[in-house]
C-alpha cells in the first residue's frame, strides 16, 4: 500500500509539554500526599486521558472525588502553559512540511482535551487535516480509537497510515488498530517502545523514504 498520511501524536511528539504535565500532575498528586516521579508519570500517565491518569495514582478515590482531582490537574495545567508556554520541535515541523509538499496528508491526535487550545497558542493549528482530540473520544490509550478515527476522518485505510508516538501506551495504542508505527524516544530508553516498527530519538531521524518502506 502506499503511504498516504501520517498521524501524529502531540504531546512528546510535535510539542515538549511533558515538563508542564508532569508539573501540574505533580502538585496535584502532593496534595493527595502522593509522592510522583517521573517515572511514574512516563509508566502510568503519560499519553491517557486525565480521568485515567489519575484513577493510575488515586486508586483509593470514589468516581466523584476523582472528577474533582482531574479538574485541578486541568486547572494546573492551563496556569502553567500561560506562564511557561511549550516548545515545539522544530524537526517535526520540517517531517510536516517535506509531508505536505509529497501530497501526504498530516493528523494530529491527542487523549488530552488541551490539544487544541496549545495547538492555537502555538499558531500551528492550520498544519493538520485532521485534529482529534480528548473531546472526540470515549475511550483512551492503550485502546486504539483515537489512531481508527483519525484514520477514517482522513478517509483512508489503517495500511496506509503511519502514526507517530513516543509514548508506552501509545505505541501499544497504534499496534492494537494495526497501524504502522514510529516510537519517538525521548527518554533515550528505546526499549520502553520496542513494540513499534522503527524508533528514533528525534524526528530529525527519519525520511520519507524509511517512511515509504515501513
């Protein structure tokens, strides 16, 4: 099959937000008085929907209360990203744009329901065919929905998509729909993503031809 778009995940992957979530999951979680470390954030949280990450850590909390520490996250989260703002890697935009020369569609997916608002903030919103976001979801990472309907928003088959992510649930997300998959190790850990077709530590690693070939 030939390769027709590419389905990318934002956080990690087109913007450095991780800082601002695992800051804003941070404080939140202290105030349960649980210790998080970045390593659990990269095992439990990182990459699902807000209401599961926090159900990974606050596993002794009713539905409700849980709601209620969800939002605060949110709440965190939105005062950081004013505050500090997020980086966007410069080397995904180029993949972006050497894509939509080839006439390669581009998807932006995401489990968090701030993808839009960074997205705007960034001025990058109008680069993506297609933007899914926590709103338009029921079920989250690892189960592969987010990756099935931005493939049939893009009005093509799984096979002739590549997704990319550099999160554990994410990758495990992307094979569960059959999708080809590029995992981005940020964390210079590559087994972490050993599920995935290709890894890489930056997109400045890949090209179209590798792309053509997976």
């Amino acid at each position: 099959m030939k390769l027709k778009a590419v389905i990318f995940d934002l956080d990690g992957v087109i913007v450095d937000s991780v800082p601002v979530h695992f800051k804003a999951w941070k404080k939140m979680f202290s105030e349960f008085g649980k210790e998080f470390s970045f390593e659990d954030y990269k095992e439990k949280v990182d990459g699902i929907p807000r209401m599961s990450g926090a159900r990974a850590i606050l596993t002794d909390l009713p539905q409700e209360e849980l709601a209620k520490a969800a939002e605060k996250k949110q709440n965190y989260f939105l005062e950081f990203l004013e505050k500090e703002g997020v980086r966007v890697y410069e080397s995904t935009l180029n993949l972006i744009q050497q894509l939509k020369q080839e006439q390669i569609k581009v998807a932006v997916i995401s489990s968090s329901k701030n993808c839009l608002p960074v997205l705007k903030k960034l001025g990058i919103d109008n680069l993506f065919q297609v933007i899914i976001t926590g709103h338009d979801i029921k079920r989250g990472k690892p189960e592969p929905d987010v990756f099935l309907q931005a493939a049939e928003k893009l009005g093509l088959p799984v096979s002739e998509c590549i997704v990319f992510e550099d999160a554990v649930l994410g990758v495990e997300a992307a094979k569960r729909g059959n999708f080809r998959c590029v995992g981005v190790d940020r964390y210079r850990s590559p087994s972490r993503l050993a599920k995935a077709d290709l890894v890489v530590n930056d997109l400045s690693e890949v090209n179209l031809e590798q792309l053509r070939k997976l």
